[in-house]
C-alpha cells in the first residue's frame, strides 16, 4: 500500500469508533490547550514586566543611600543620610559618562483640596527627573530650575492624584495642602498605570529644596536617578559614580560603601530571566497534560491493535507487509495527535483571551508557542504510536486468522 491508501484505512479505522476516538483525542486537546494559554500568560506577563522597567527610563542607574547600623541592628535600604545635594552636582560635573542626573526625597504624606484628602507620596525632585524616569505632562507644565532655586510652592501631581482630588476636573492653578502647606497645581502626568509595590500615578512632585525645607525639614536625600549617555557606558558611569561618591564620603579602602548603585539593565536581565523560568514552568505543567494524553493514545491504540487482530492476519495473508501495518496504525496514532493538537491550539487561544478579558492578565499569543504546541502533539503521536503500531506489524498472520 502506498501512504495515500495507509491514510485513507487510518480514517475509516478512526471512524469506526468515533466515541472512543474523541474521548482519546481529549487528552491531547487538554493538553495543547494548556500548554498555549500558558506560554501565553507567561509571555504576556514577560512583556508586561519589561514594559514596566522600560517605563522607569532608559540608561537609567539609581544610586541608593545606605543601610545605617546602630550596635546590632541594622536599618533598612535609604536608612543613611549621607548622600546630599553637592553629590548630585559632584556626579553631572565630575562623571563624563553621566548625561543628567536628578535629586529624589519621598515620603508619604496626607494631602487636602477643599472637603477631600487623600494620602500619596510626595516626591521631592528637579526639573531633569521627568526626562529620565520617563514621565509626560498631560496638562499645564513641571516646576524649573527657577522655581526650585526659589523654593517655590508648586506641585505636578500624578492622574490617580487628581481622580483622588478633583473628580473629572482640571487640578491645574487649584490650590491644595500638604501637611498644612499651600502648594498651587501647575500640572498633571501622563498616566503610566500601577506596577509593583508602587502606583506612579498617585504621586505628587514637587521640587526638592522646597521638600527639604518646608515640607520634611531634612537636608539630606533617599537616592538619586541618573541617566548615563548610551547603554553601552552603563558600567563605565556606574564606576566613575562610586568613585566621586566614595571620595566625597571619605571612605577608605578598607570601607564598605556607604550607598548602593542600582543598574536598569541588570534589573532587566534578572526579570527576564525570572520571567522565563515562569514561562517554563507553566509549560512544564502543561505539557505533562500533554505526555498524559500520548499515553492514553498508545492505550486505545493497543486495545485497537487487539480487536482488530483478526483484520490484520486478513490483510497480511493477501500480501500486506510489516510495513503496510506499521504504517497504517502509526497514521491512526499522529492523527488523533494531530486532530486533537488542532482543536487543542483553538481553544487554547480562545481560554488565553477568555482570562485576559475576565482576570485582567495580560496574554500574548506567539505563532512559535502554537508552532511548538502543534509540533509536540505531532511527536506525542509518533512516538506514543510507535509501540502499537510494531505490536501490530509483527503479528503472526495464522496466529492472527485464529485469533477470536
């Protein structure tokens, strides 16, 4: 028999028990399916990360004040107070691979306009930090040099602020109180949405030497964001950072670092390699669904092999040979694989959307992840198929012609 014929005996074998040939395909349908909503979700979710990161600016290092130590406790990450307002010019003037740099100082606070409060964090900044955290102005402007020098009352409040605040109104010249102090409105961010531990929306920003002076009363800073002048000098700034910093600190070489720089693209790397041993375990988990059906092909296969041994010893007396068998129960075996893989591959992607619409999660389906799915299915097939199918072709045929 040619292949044309091996496949056209498979499906009349198949159609013969309809029933027990979907029940069978079941297993491989289940696991397709779970095998792309999952790589969906975790794909999705990969994407999501990064989008996040990307969204806190681009050749972005954090330098982080130090943990203090008092006897034997030691303070959490931002306990110091050593790192100051002449480390930030000592970093733009002194580090040539250091394109801005901006002050930060935040703390929560309680904030009031008219009969409404809401507590949010302020963030005391300079006008170069929406550049390198990445935040647009969606209404009215941000504070300058001019206004920071000034110690100006001024303040750009994020959109979660204003929803919190003024309702569908324009927060823009009203006048709001944090911690008793008047600030006036001049502007509002381009939402960015919650991520992490921290909402950027619901923030208010106001400039630094006015958050160190009238608002916390401190002189010193929580960290510092800077923005190093091409990707490839990440770790050239960051070097030169530590070293103006240490010498300014007055460490000595037998010191630790009083402070901690933090690199985005290290940040990064480390998502994404967590999220891609997400990814694989949700895929592991799925495919063992998938393993579980092949074994329940091979099962029906065998079970098929011994109702149809009578058949076979028929069809080897009028000269089909260990191959034509062979053939013929393999084709059986890949296209319930392969039938099953096909329902399974729609119904996974429709289930990774069904939860992206009622959980909230974000999904992507890949053509490589429905690729791959398809493929395994095709190799569950064979290969679960291949004990049956060698059972069968080496079948004694007088054996077989007695067989009841």
């Amino acid at each position: 028999m040619n292949i044309a014929e091996s496949f056209k005996v498979a499906i009349e074998g198949i159609a013969a028990n309809k029933v027990r040939a979907g029940l069978t395909m079941l297993g491989v349908v289940i696991g397709v399916g779970a095998v792309i909503a999952m790589l969906a979700i975790g794909q999705g979710a990969r994407q999501q990360t990064m989008s996040a990161i990307q969204s806190m600016g681009t050749n972005v290092l954090a330098v982080m004040a130090g943990q203090m130590r008092r006897g034997p406790v030691m303070g959490g990450l931002g306990s110091t107070q050593n790192l100051k307002m002449g480390d930030v010019e000592a970093i733009l003037k002194e580090c040539p691979a250091v394109a801005k740099a901006a002050p930060e100082l935040r703390s929560g606070a309680q904030v009031k306009y008219g009969n409404k409060n809401t507590s949010t964090t302020i963030f005391g900044t300079s006008p170069d930090y929406p550049e390198i955290r990445n935040y647009r102005i969606a209404r009215g402007k941000f504070f300058n040099d001019s206004d920071v020098r000034s110690m100006r009352r001024v303040a750009v409040i994020g959109p979660t602020v204003t929803y919190n605040l003024f309702g569908q109104s324009s927060p823009i010249n009203k006048t709001i109180r944090i911690r008793g102090i008047s600030f006036r409105v001049i502007g509002e961010t381009v939402a960015k949405g919650a991520g992490g531990f921290q909402d950027p929306d619901d923030q208010i920003f106001i400039p630094i030497t006015t958050a160190q002076t009238r608002v916390f009363g401190v002189d010193y800073l929580r960290s510092i964001s800077v923005q190093v002048k091409s990707a490839d000098r990440m770790n050239e700034a960051a070097s030169q950072i530590e070293t103006i910093l240490r010498k300014r600190h007055r460490l000595g070489a037998a010191s630790e670092n009083d402070f901690m720089i933090f690199n985005q693209a290290d940040l990064m790397e480390t998502a994404e390699q967590a999220s891609n041993t997400f990814t694989m375990l949700l895929a592991g988990i799925a495919a063992v669904s998938l393993i579980v059906g092949g074994i329940g092909i091979m099962n029906i296969m065998l079970v098929s092999v011994t109702e149809r041994t009578r058949e076979i010893g028929i069809r080897k007396a009028v000269g089909a040979r260990r191959r034509d068998i062979l053939l013929q129960f393999l084709i059986e075996s890949v296209v319930l694989s392969l039938a099953g893989g096909i329902v399974g591959i729609l119904l996974g992607v429709i289930g990774a959307y069904v939860i992206a619409h009622s959980a909230g999660w974000p999904v992507t389906v890949s053509v490589p992840s429905v690729i791959l799915a398809f493929v395994f299915a095709a190799a569950v097939g064979i290969f679960f198929g291949i004990y049956p199918a060698r059972r069968a072709s080496f079948l004694n045929p007088i054996e077989a012609l007695r067989y009841e």
